[in-house]
C-alpha cells in the first residue's frame, strides 16, 4: 500500500462515520432539555434546528441498528 490505512476497509469506514453521527448527541439533547419552555412557542430555535438535523441523520443512515438491543 503506498498511502492511508492498512487493514482498514471501506465498510469498517463507513461503520465508523455512522457511529460517528451520535458524537455530541447526548450535549444536543441537554442543551435544548435546559431551555425554558418559552423558548420552542415561536419557531425552532438553531439548538432544537441542530438536534432535529442530528435525529435525521441518524434515521437516513440506519443508525438506530447500531444499538445493542
């Protein structure tokens, strides 16, 4: 191999990237679970905008089957 990763194969890639989708999740979570309840009456705010991404991203990618059960 001239260059990259050895032993590193493009579906190990791809498990890594979907597995990379539930970084900061749980700080996403938090951070809109400590706003106060007037906050979300108007429109979504860029932190509920940022979950509501991260959620779909998840769902686009299956990743819901890389928990264990």
């Amino acid at each position: 191999m001239t260059g990259g990763v050895p032993d590193y194969s493009y579906a190990d890639f791809i498990l890594d990237y979907r597995r990379g989708f539930f970084r900061n999740l749980l700080v996403l979570i938090a951070a809109n679970g400590n706003m106060s309840d007037g906050v979300f009456e108007s429109s979504l705010t860029p932190g509920l905008q940022a979950l509501c991404s991260r959620m779909q991203t998840l769902i686009d990618w299956d990743c819901g089957e890389l928990i264990p059960d």
